[in-house]
C-alpha cells in the first residue's frame, strides 16, 4: 500500500493549522493559556509573537506550511521504505 503524499501532507498541515489557531485563539482571550507552547512556536516561526490577532493568523500559515511539508516527509519516507516489500501471507482456511 502506498500512501498519497499530497493528500497526507494537505491532511497533516490543516490539522496542525487548526491546533495552532484554536490555541493562539485561546490565548488570546485567556493570556495564560499556552504560553509554553506559544513561546516555543515564536522561536521556531519567524515573523510569530502571542500578540494580537495579526500574529495569530500568520502563526496559523506557518502551521499549514510545517504540517504539510512533516506530512509530506512522512509520506514520502513510508513510501520509500514499503517499495518492494511482499504482503505477508494470509491463513487460508
């Protein structure tokens, strides 16, 4: 079985977009919520800080960008490695 690269890094990228708005969102309206996961995301998205909602959407873009190309690689990555393997056999009964 091979898996469709485009559809799992679409599939990785909105999913890991969504978490990022909904807590970016969340703080927002609570500030001490996610702080650690927030700061950490500023030091790894240039152009991100936790303030305003400016920040959270462009957050939210490198989140699809970061979650489609992991998807991506996984994909590609699982492919590369399945080629030429055999199913195993099955019981027959």
């Amino acid at each position: 079985m091979r898996l469709d690269v485009r559809a799992l890094a679409l599939t990785f990228g909105l999913l890991w977009a969504v978490s990022f708005l909904l807590m970016a969102a969340a703080n927002q309206v609570w500030p001490s919520y996610g702080t650690t996961f927030l700061a950490l995301c500023d030091s790894l998205y240039p152009g991100y800080a936790p303030a305003g909602w400016g920040s959270v959407f462009v957050g939210t873009l490198y989140a699809l960008v970061d979650g489609s190309i992991g998807g991506a690689v996984v994909a590609w990555v699982y492919n590369r490695l399945a080629t030429g393997r055999t199913p195993a056999p099955t019981a027959e009964a």
